[in-house]
C-alpha cells in the first residue's frame, strides 16, 4: 500500500500535520491507513486537502460548508466527457488520424482522451476544440443556462496535471470568464493560439506566461496581463504553492 505520511502530505497541501487531523475528526478526508496503522494519502486525497485547505484559508468556508461543497463537486473535478469528444469528431466527418492530425496530437494520444484513459492538457484541447467548433463550457454544461452562478455550483473540470477551471458563467455572450487553478508546476503543456483577445488577473501565487517569440511576463498577486489571442502563448506556475487566476476570453474560443 502506497501514500504520503502525513508530515509529507501537509508539506504538499502547506498545511501543519494537525490540521490534517482536525480536518479528519471533521470527516473532510479519510486517508487510508498502512498496516502498521500510519495514516496513507493518495493523490486524490492531496488535491482534496488543497480544495479544503483553500476553501477555508482564501474563501473563508467553514467546516459544514466545506462537507456540502465537496459533496456536491463529488470531492473532485470532472474530467473531459470523452464520448462527447468522439460524438463531435464524428459529427464533423473527421477520421481519428485526421482528427489528431488537425489538433496537433498523436492519434494514439486523442484514442486514449476519447476512451476515457487519458486527459488533455490545456492547450491540446484548445485546439481540439477549435478544431470541433466547440468550447469548453459546450463540452462540460452544453444544457445550462441563467445569469447567475453560485459560488457552490460552478462547473469544474480537470486537465492535464495539476490545472482545474472553473466555469464563472453559465452561457457565455462575448465573454467568457474562467477561474484557473494551478497547482505548483502545473503548466499549459505548450502554446496555442486561437481568434480573440485575453485577460488575466492574478488572484494568488505567481504564473510565467510567454507569447509570441520573445515576450515573457512574470506575474504575482494583483497583477494584470492583456493580449491578442491569436499569437502562441503557453504559461506554467512558478509559485512552490497554489496559484488562481481569473482568466477571460472574448469572444468565447476556449
């Protein structure tokens, strides 16, 4: 049986090993314990800890709160429905080398994203959904509608490694409002670019974006960055911590 001790696993949440025992009294994670009876975490128990740890330090959520927001996230994000991907590569006539050819990945790689088996990196499925005419909120809620969403009930979803966006409306118009949370060294796993126009605004800890050949930005808490869509841009957190980021697009192309 294999997991982090719990001195590790409070180094990667940045919490004490205490309040990852006063959060089990609370019942918001139940890791599993060794033979010898040592508390185990997996990796889904981290990013656990991290939502927790986030909810109550940044959003100021208190314990019952917490209990009823991971419930309803089922205690993690969703990851890209790759069935619809399949339904919507098909819909276009697109054969999967083909496909994979015109989104710039292997075919092996989007097989493995259609069955289920592998998630996509931020900037594969910007290009797999520009490639289907889709968006990511058409992906992940194509049936929601309203003006307002409910800190409780946003749509979230997981991809590639340590990145979770959450969508912050409903039905986007000419703008499309996300909140990007990168674990450390989480990364866009390449560039991509798309029509449009950008804006980000840094809620907490740091990320390097690089567009174009030669520009590259280092941004902390507070700072804003704008560009045009259309040149490369790829990005990574270079903070030892998490970072979030209110990230808006026009038109909705992402």
């Amino acid at each position: 049986m294999s997991g982090l001790h719990i001195g590790q696993a409070a180094d990667a949440v940045g919490v004490s090993p205490s309040a990852l025992r006063r959060w089990e009294r609370e019942g918001l994670v139940r890791p599993q314990r060794s033979e010898s009876g040592y508390r185990l975490y997996s990796p889904d128990d981290v990013a656990r800890l991290r939502a927790v740890r986030r909810m109550r330090r940044v959003e100021l959520v208190n314990g019952p709160g917490v209990r009823r927001l991971l419930a309803r996230a089922g205690g993690s994000a969703s990851r890209i429905d790759g069935a619809r991907l399949r339904h919507l590569r098909e819909s276009h006539g697109l054969a999967l080398r083909d496909a994979a050819d015109r989104c710039g990945v292997s075919a092996s790689h989007l097989s493995a994203i259609e069955r289920g088996s592998a998630n996509p990196s931020v900037a594969a499925l910007q290009r797999i959904t520009r490639a289907y005419d889709t968006t990511l909120v058409e992906l992940v809620s194509p049936h929601a509608s309203g003006r307002v969403v409910r800190r409780d009930e946003r749509s979230v979803t997981t991809l590639g490694e340590g990145v979770r966006i959450e969508q912050l409306a409903l039905r986007p118009g000419q703008l499309e409002p996300q909140l990007f949370v990168l674990e450390p060294g989480a990364t866009s796993d390449g560039a991509y670019a798309h029509d449009g126009e950008e804006f980000l605004y840094v809620l907490a800890g740091t990320v390097t974006v690089w567009i174009g050949v030669d520009e590259c930005h280092d941004l902390r808490v507070g700072d804003a960055l704008t560009f045009p869509s259309t040149l490369p841009h790829r990005w990574r957190n270079t903070a030892g911590e998490e970072t979030r980021l209110l990230w808006i697009n026009t038109p909705p192309t992402f």
